[in-house]
C-alpha cells in the first residue's frame, strides 16, 4: 500500500488517498483502500501530513502481510472429508517454469503450433511432460494421469499425449539450436571446454530392433539398451546430445557428435575431454584437423616399455620440466604429484576403406599420481586376487566369465599326467597365482597418464591477442600459461558429466523406458534433455549447494490444499528459501488465496 496525491486541475487542491496495487487478469491494477481528505485541510490536524499519512500506509502493508501469514482456518468434519488429492496442488514447479519462460521455450512452441492442425496445446503438453518429468517422473500415462497437480492448464487427452510427441521430434534440433542460443545470451556459454562421454539406458523389454539392442550395459543389464552420448560445457550445463544403437562402441560417436556441434550449433573451436575409451586414434586425427584441443586419459599399464620407464621415474636427474611436482596435505602428507613432457606419439588410424595407417603427432602427456587412485587400485587387485584363489581351490580348467577380471593373475601350466613333465600341448591341469604378474601391475599402481595438445604460453613468450591459437605442430595454445596441473584440474571436469548421467537416472529416472517406438524414444529423451537443462541451469544460479535430488524433493514437497478460496501449504525449508529467493518466489506464505496464487504464477510466466 502506498499514499496517492491527486490534484484537481480546476481548483489545484490536492486529495489524499491510501491505495494498493493488485494483479488481475496478468496485468496490474490499483484501488483505492481509504480515502484521507485534502491536504489544505490535513494541514490543520498534521504537521506533516504526507509524511504521516506514508508511515501509516507502510503500517497498513505490514498489517496485511502479518494477517495474510497468521491466517487461520477452521475445518469442519464434512470439509475434511471432502478434501482429496484433486484439491492438492504443488508451486515447487514454478521455479522450474520461471527458467522455462526465460528461456522462451513457451514462445519457441506457440510458434511453431500455430501453423499446424493439432487439436490440442502442444504448449500446454510439452510443459506438463517436462514438469512432471521434473517434479514426479512417470510414463507419459503417468503423467497424464498426474497433469492436475499442476495449475497450469492441461485440457489435453492423452491420445494427444501420444501424438504430439513425434511433433516435438520433428522440432528437436530447431529446440536445441533455441536452447543453446538463449543459454549463450542470458548466461554466457563457457564453450572452451567441452566434456563428452556416453552412458546407456535399458527398456523394460526383451525386444530387439535397429535402435535398441542388447550391448555392454553400464548398469549389467541383460535387456536391449541405447547409448547417448552427451556434450556438456565448462560449467556443467548440457549443450547437445545424441541417441546411437545399444552395441555402438563409444568412440564412433564422437565424430557424430562433434559434426552436430558444428553445423547445428554453429560451435567455436574448443577442447574436447573425453576418457580414453571414447578417443580413438580417427577422433584424435580428426581433432587436429579441425585445430581443437583434447585432453584424454590413457592408460599407464598398456603402455610400451619405454614409455611405462618413463612413467614411474621420480629422480632429479630428469629434465627440469619432466620432473614430478608434489602437492602436500596440511600434515605433510602426499595428495598428488604430476610432471609432463613433449613427446612424440604414433597413432593409428582407420581410413574409409578399412586400412590401418600410422601416423606421427607431436603431444603433451601429463603423468599423474594420486594416493587416493593408490589405495583404490589395491584394493580392486586384491578383490581379482581373491576369485583368483577361488578359481584355483575349485580346480577350474576354464576361466568363468564372471571371473574375467581374475583370469590375469592365474597362472596355468600344461602337465603329462605320467611323467609330471610341463608339456607345450595338452589340458590344463593345475594352475597358480601369477605372482610376476601382480607384483608387475602393482608398480603403476595410483599413476595415469593424461595426453593432451593443449599448451601454453612459456616464459620467454609474449601474449598473442587472443584467448587462444594452433600452431604449426598441432597444439593447441592458450594465451596464457598452462602447466601440468592446469591439464589435470582441466581433466577433473569430466566428474559434473558423470554426474550428470546420475541425475538422469536417479532424479529424472530416465530409465527403464516404457515407450515404444524409435519416434517416441527419441521424443522422450527430448524432454528428459529439456528437463535435465532446466534443472542443472537452477543448480548454477545457486553456485552448486544443492543436489538434483535435493531440489526435486524441496520442489516436489511445495504444495498445497485448496480449502474455501484458500491454499494452505505445508512444506518450507532451507533449499526452497535459497530457491524462492534466487528466483524471486516468496515460497514461504504458509497459505494464499486463489487470485494471489493465479498473480504468482502470471509472475512466474513474466519473469523473464
């Protein structure tokens, strides 16, 4: 509320009155509260009437607030009765729909919707399936089912459901190109880093086709999987993904990817990181080509001999600039230590009529020990040493495939059952702990190598104008400069992907999938992805405090029941706050009125 002066242009008199403002209809409305008289004649009574007569509408805001938040309401036993979940609505999803509006995507789909021939809102669909995909995930009959929590209009069928999903199909990369270039606008796209890996998803179906097909499940699944592949930036926002068939290796989805990059997103030159399962010797020939940067693991026990030397040697005697740098605790002990060398590296690659060629590149390899990588390690040998024993106290002649790991660290001798004699020909007959090998593998135990491009500037250089540049021996340089420890952290990024797929698994439950065909599967992932970007861009704005989990639990918890004109709402914590807060959303009225909740959500639609 706030003190109104009017002036009557006829006599010059000024009225004073107390008004408040109100929102109807999404737009926003004043009406008058009490009238006070003319100033001339306040003037008698007040010193200062304007000053007064302010403070006391400031009291009057105060009072309002404090009966809006003390409200009580008394429930008979038939009102009781007829309270049900059709009268329980939730406001949690509006910090998911603030996001949603500032990123247009309402406008993105009404644009589109309009020239066609739907009879339902395909606004009004795709918001519901990302919204209960967010607060409740379900199959698209469970969320149709659920549509009413939300105060969102939802006069769809759910044969409309059904089909507008190949309708949003048909808009996905129109959608992502949308997505990319509202995130690039509104918040900046932190694209000189970009992590990639790929994860798969299992079907509640032993059906097989040209999509879903039994694969190397990351989850053991024995069921038809597919792979996505997923494309995140340096702050952890999802840029793009794709969908591959459930036995695709990982490493030809790369370039698939990348050419999706490039041509639907317009992408810039960047640093792919990527674990060494996805990096064949093709995507890294093909980096260098489009004069990117990568970083990659490798692994150090599959290096050759000279190269493994090189991995574990710790002595001053090396290269200033090959020597390990040691990183403490505050009790001295070690955390970490890393070195790296310029080096030459042969790769091979696969031409387009199946001919492996070898081919010579100049490359920056990062070695790195970790304590934690250390006792890891161990204590995995020591579980493969355990079915190893198992395997041999059982007199197993053939290896068991759960047993595959074990299988190195068994040793197997050929006997002639007269003589004793080892034989080159014959059956296994007794076997022991290979204990060269163990001890063999027990030396690289916490070291792995990264391999890079990426360099930076040296001391005697000077900066060069730009954020980076490639140079004529295929690195990737940056314009500042980048040590060993720098590639490391860079590399340490690829956690927020792998957390990423989590949150897809466990708070978006993705999977197990229980549409269909290829159109559906692929609209489904469609909104997963929406899904995954609103909630990981509401993560960002608040610096990362809180879970998925966390927030869609906080979120889904915000709601209310309608009981005579009024919702009563009974869930308000710390992350809700922090949420409400960021967003503008006061979540903490423990009851609003049917208009205030309606001016709310025309806020929440506004916002942008």
């Amino acid at each position: 509320m706030f003190l109104s002066q009017i002036e009557n242009k006829k006599t010059g008199r000024i009225f004073l009155q107390i008004v408040e403002s109100y929102r109807k209809d999404g737009r926003s409305h004043q009406r008058k509260v009490k009238a006070l008289g003319y100033l001339d004649e306040l003037e008698k009574e007040y010193e200062d009437p304007i000053a007064h007569f302010k403070e006391v509408a400031r009291q009057m805001t105060e009072e309002a607030k404090a009966d809006k938040a003390n409200r009580v309401l008394t429930l008979s036993a038939e009102q009781r009765l007829v309270i049900g979940e059709e009268r329980r609505k939730n406001i949690g999803y509006f910090a998911l729909s603030t996001l949603f509006h500032q990123l247009e995507i309402d406008a993105f789909v009404n644009n589109r919707r309009r020239y066609l021939t739907f009879e339902g809102n395909l606004n009004h669909i795709f918001q519901g399936l990302v919204f209960n995909r967010a607060i409740d995930p379900a199959s698209k009959l469970g969320a149709w089912k659920a549509r009413g929590k939300f105060l969102d209009k939802h006069d769809y069928s759910l044969e409309q459901v059904y089909r507008s999903l190949g309708i949003f199909l048909s808009w996905r990369d129109d959608l992502i190109r949308h997505l990319d270039s509202q995130i690039k606008k509104r918040y900046g796209r932190e694209d000189l880093l970009t992590y990639y890996d790929v994860t798969n998803y299992y079907f509640e179906s032993d059906r097989e086709d040209e999509l879903r097909i039994r694969g190397r499940s990351k989850e053991r699944r024995k069921r038809p999987i597919i792979q996505m592949g997923l494309f995140i930036d340096g702050s952890g926002l999802p840029v793009t993904y794709d969908l591959f068939r459930g036995n695709a290796n990982d490493s030809i989805t790369l370039p698939q990817m990348m050419d999706q990059s490039v041509f639907q997103l317009n992408a810039g030159h960047t640093i792919y990181v990527a674990d060494r399962g996805v990096m064949s010797g093709n995507n890294i020939s093909r980096i260098r080509m489009q004069h990117d940067g990568y970083v990659i693991s490798h692994t150090a026990r599959g290096a050759d001999k000279r190269f493994k030397e090189w991995i574990i040697r710790d002595v001053d005697t090396d290269p200033v600039n090959e020597r390990f740098v040691h990183t403490y605790d505050k009790n001295g002990h070690l955390i970490y230590k890393v070195k790296s060398r310029i080096t030459p590296r042969l790769i091979k690659i696969t031409d387009m009529h199946g001919r492996i060629t070898e081919q010579v590149i100049n490359e920056r390899q990062v070695v790195v020990y970790s304590t934690k990588y250390d006792l890891k390690s161990k204590y995995e040998r020591q579980v493969l040493i355990e079915k190893a024993e198992e395997q041999i106290m059982s007199l197993s002649k053939e290896a068991k495939n759960s047993n595959y790991g074990a299988n190195k660290y068994v040793k197997k001798a050929l006997l002639d059952k007269k003589t004793g004699e080892v034989k080159t020909k014959g059956q296994v007959y007794v076997s022991s702990l290979d204990e060269e090998k163990i001890d063999n593998d027990e030396k690289y135990d916490g070291y792995y190598v990264l391999c890079t491009n990426v360099i930076g500037l040296e001391e005697w250089e000077k900066p060069f104008g730009k954020s980076h540049r490639y140079t004529k021996d295929g690195f990737f340089q940056l314009n500042k400069p980048v040590t060993a420890e720098d590639i490391l952290d860079i590399y340490h990024g690829l956690w927020r992907i792998e957390e990423t797929f989590k949150v897809t698994k466990s708070a978006l439950r993705t999977r197990p999938v229980y549409v269909w065909t290829e159109e559906h599967i692929r609209s489904h992932f469609l909104i997963c992805f929406v899904t995954l970007l609103l909630f990981r861009l509401l993560q960002k704005r608040l610096d990362w405090k809180y879970s998925a989990e966390t927030i869609q639990e906080t979120l889904s918890k915000a709601s209310g029941t309608l009981v005579d004109n009024v919702y009563i709402f009974d869930h308000f914590d710390e992350p809700l706050k922090d949420i409400g807060k960021n967003l503008g959303i006061d979540f903490s009225r423990q009851n609003l009125t049917v208009g205030e909740v309606r001016s709310l959500l025309a806020y929440v639609k506004q916002s942008s």
